[in-house]
C-alpha cells in the first residue's frame, strides 16, 4: 500500500530485490567456479582460495555501494548526488 502511494519506494523496493538476486547469482557462480578449479589436477588451492576471497570482497563492496545510492536521503535528492559528482550545478 505504501509503496502504491510512493513511486520512488517502489523503484527502491525493486533495485533492493535485484541487488538480492544479482547477489545471490554471483555467489553461485563463484561457488561453481571455486568446485571447477579445485578439480583441476595441480591447482592451486592457496590461489584458488585468495582468489576467491578477493572477487567475494569486490561483490560486498559493489552491493553497499549500491544499497547506499538507493538509500532515502539520496534517492529522494538527486541533485545531491548529480552535485557531488559532477560539481556546481
């Protein structure tokens, strides 16, 4: 009901539910990744695993990264956004 009366709720409700699923894609992906490169003779596990902790961090980022921009207080003003990025208005 509220986010009928708020459009701009609804759109963050929405990128809230894709940042989850494109979260939840990613770390399928890596999970079949890591179980594919563990597999291979002579791998190295040690790499694999750093490896793996690294993109896993990148991910986390990219999503507070995200979730913030969508946040109420900068969503509702976007010239807050557009001036901090691009300078003076």
């Amino acid at each position: 009901m509220e986010t009928e009366k708020d459009p701009f709720e609804a759109v963050r409700a929405m990128m809230h539910e894709n940042l989850d699923k494109v979260g939840s894609a990613t770390q399928s992906y890596l999970d079949i990744f890591e179980k594919t490169m563990r597999g291979l003779p002579g791998a190295n596990q040690e790499q694999i695993g750093t490896f793996k902790a690294y993109i896993e961090r990148q991910v986390a980022a990219n999503e507070t990264s995200g979730r913030s921009f969508w946040a109420p207080r900068i969503f509702r003003r976007p010239s807050v956004f557009r001036s901090s990025t691009f300078g003076p208005n």
